[in-house]
C-alpha cells in the first residue's frame, strides 16, 4: 500500500449558484483542521453519505472518536445541489418478471430507501425541524404523453404486485396539483420525503453527536498507510485514524479507488424568482419527477417573498468532473423552453439561479460500496438518487465498520461490484451517446 494523493486542481469545483443554497442565511462554516489529531474512525466528506454514516457510528458506539472532513462548505456541494426527494419507490421497479428474482430486488431497493426515509424522518422529527427542511408530503411522477401514461400504468400495476400504495391521477387531478394543463396523467406516491436540501444537509451536520468534530475546508489531500491505520492529510493538518468511511462519490476516483468503474454526470437545474402565489393555482408545496427518467424534475416551493418553480433536466457525461459556462448556458436555455411549456401564464417570470451537480454512476447501477482497501469502506456510487442511495450506502458503511448484521448490510453484500467501463475514448463516446438517445426518448417528457 502506497500513499494516495490529489492535486489541489482535482479538489471539488461546482457550477453555478444553488437556489437552494441562496434562500438560505450565509452559513458560518465550522473551523478548518489546522493541526494532526487522532480519531477511531474519519470520514471523508460531509454529504449524505459522510454525514449519514457519521451519525450512525456515533449512535452504535458513542464512545467513539469520529472527524469528519469535508473539503468546501456544508450545503455548497452536490448534496445541496439536487432536488430534494428522498424517495422511498424507485423510479423503476422490475418489468421483466413478476416473480423471483426480479420481484426480491424490486423489494431490497424499496427497504434500502425506506431505510433513508425512516432515518431522515426521524432526525427531523427529533431536532423539531419544520416542513420547509423535510416534509412528508409524497411525490407525483407525471406523464405528457401517450408513451408516458403506458409507462405510469405499467408502473402502478408492479406496485400493485409489490403490496406499495399510490394514487392514479388524470388530467383533471393533476391539474389541480400542479396548475397545469400540460399533464396528461400521474401516479402519487406518498411514501417520499421532500427537503430542501441544502437546509437539511445543513441541518444534519449542525446536529452531529458530540463525540463527531466537522471541519469544513478541510479537503483530504494524501491518503498513507500509517501502522494498523491511516494518515489522511489535509492543507494545514492531518488525522490519523484507525479506519475511514470514504463518502466523497465520484472523487474517490481520484484517489485511485473505482478507477475506470464510475460516469461522472452533472446534472442542472433552474429555479426561479418569486413570483406571486395566485399567479398560479393548485397546491404552494408539489414535487414531480418524470414518467421517462431522463425527463423533467419539477417542484414548486413557497416563500414568505412569494412561490418558486425548480426545473431539473439534462444530463452531460464529463469525465474530468468539471463543466464549463457555456454547458450551464445551454441547459438553461432547455429550462426555459421546458417551463414555457409547461407554466405559459408565467413566460414572464426569469429564472433567478441556475446551476450543476454532479453525481457518479456505475455502468450496472450498483454502489460503489464496501472495503476497498483495509480500514477503508467506500460509500459512494449514489446512480443518481443521492439524497436515498447515497443516505442507505452511509448508513451501511457504519454498520458495515462496526460488525452490526442489517437488512441494509445484507443488500449492500449482495450487490455485485461496479462494471468496467469501456477505455477512453471509447467510453466518453458510448455514453454521450446513450445520454443523447435516452434524452431523445424521453421527448416532450
């Protein structure tokens, strides 16, 4: 085992302003680490994944010395850059077969993001937190066309085999949801928690046990075999801990973990100005995801300055983690079209923040999860459901540490290891086009 570095040029970068971030006080980040200290367990990066993961140690064994390091600002990275749903049905659930092997892992995803549900239910419920951070008000996943209604009653008749509950919605229903008449149909599902996620990743490092110490600014820079455990070294100090839970998703890679196994995709979103509640009717508080996945996220967010629209599409495969202006450019200008369509009463209202996240993803759609080298357990892959995966893959990391026997462990042991991408350029060239043909399919959706 050798020492693991990264170049300050491979630190985090992300584009654009987060709404979610800009609705929000400035934060006072917790001091940087700014000496060497020891720890039983560090974790790197302070997500949902780092986070989750923290808080679970910490709950098996309050005894325990936990750091948590994370190289930017709590809120300021991807975790506070996504939608907000932390989902407890996935998007898909198995179509090949109604029975065996199909049906069992339909059922292990359903627990492994109930198991994120349940856990930010319960913080939430316990720190007192209003339903502007977290609020149990389920999601809608929308059709605009006839493919589109195939596919929500296709989905609705596999849930109906699972034993889930929803709701089926036409035209009419949906209508009076959203306060708009560009949806053909729904499905509700009441099973999701909605936060606003910079506010709730936020609020899960304010509300770290005791024996967790947070340092924001903090990147881990090297990595070093030092006697039974690790060295983490950072710009101005060091840790040294016996094991490391790495929840730092696709910048694991850089660190040699993963490698030529992760897509690194951004997303983007828009969200709006306020604009005046009675300019739209319908519910003040709604959250919508595509009948296509690589359709149109939507959600509708009121305000004491008045509501917001977020709109969330498009997709961009970039390989060196970084995108540039004229990538948030274009996907903004795919925002505006997508609203007008949608909401022609508001034409007027401009978007007021857009911005980027990025996220990994395996070729097979397993985490990229578990010992990846001795004391060190990855918790990372989240295939873009970051604020459920990502949670469940935390949550098992620290069980996974401590020796606590779950159903989350048992999962996560049961998922085969991530796939071997392609070489380069073959890679880069097979999944911008998947992403483009995808997009394409996904149509007015």
């Amino acid at each position: 085992m050798t020492t693991r570095r990264i170049a300050p040029s491979d630190l985090p970068r992300h584009p654009g302003v987060s709404g979610w971030v800009a609705m929000l006080p400035p934060r006072q980040p917790t001091p940087a680490l700014k000496q060497a200290i020891t720890a039983d367990i560090a974790v790197i990066g302070a997500g949902f994944a780092g986070l989750s993961a923290a808080h679970r140690l910490a709950q098996i064994d309050p005894a325990l010395r936990i750091a948590v390091l994370e190289a930017g600002v709590v809120g300021d990275g991807p975790a506070g850059r996504n939608s907000g749903f932390i989902i407890d049905l996935p998007h898909e659930v198995s179509s090949q077969d109604y029975g065996g092997a199909a049906l069992q892992k339909s059922r292990d995803h359903i627990a492994l993001q109930r198991r994120a549900v349940d856990f930010a239910v319960e913080l939430a419920q316990r720190q007192g937190w209003p339903r502007e951070v977290l609020d149990m008000s389920g999601r809608y996943n929308v059709a605009m066309s006839p493919e589109g209604n195939r596919h929500i009653r296709d989905y609705a008749a596999q849930l109906d085999r699972l034993g889930e509950d929803y709701r089926l919605m036409d035209h009419a229903e949906i209508a009076g949801v959203t306060g708009s008449e560009a949806f053909s149909s729904a499905i509700f599902m009441p099973g999701t928690a909605i936060v606003q996620p910079a506010a709730y990743i936020r609020g899960l490092a304010d509300a770290l046990p005791g024996n967790v110490v947070l340092y924001e600014n903090t990147p881990a820079m090297s990595l070093t075999p030092k006697g039974d455990g690790w060295r983490i070294g950072t710009p101005e100090g060091a840790v040294e801990a016996g094991r490391i839970v790495l929840a730092n998703n696709g910048h694991a890679e850089r660190f040699g973990f993963f490698r030529g196994r992760l897509l690194h995709v951004h997303t983007y979103a828009s969200m709006t100005a306020p604009f005046a509640p009675d300019r739209l009717r319908g519910l003040r508080d709604w959250a919508a995801t595509p009948s296509s996945p690589m359709g149109t996220t939507l959600r509708r967010v009121s305000g004491a300055d008045g509501d917001r629209l977020l709109v969330r599409s498009r997709y961009t495969y970039d390989p060196a983690m970084t995108v540039g202006a004229g990538t948030l450019r274009r996907a903004g200008h795919v925002h505006d079209g997508k609203f007008a369509h949608r909401f022609p009463g508001l034409r007027d209202v401009a978007m007021q923040y857009r911005w980027g996240g990025i996220m990994a993803l395996t070729w097979n759609g397993v985490p990229a999860w578990g010992e990846v080298e001795r004391g060190i357990f990855a918790a990372c892959g989240c295939n873009g459901l970051g604020a459920s995966n990502a949670t469940a893959s935390g949550l098992a990391a620290a069980e996974q540490i401590m020796g606590v026997a779950t159903e989350l462990t048992r999962i996560h042991q049961g998922f085969a290891a991530p796939r071997k991408l392609p070489p380069q350029p073959l890679a880069l060239i097979g999944v911008k086009a998947t992403l483009a043909i995808r997009e394409r399919r996904a149509g007015i959706e």
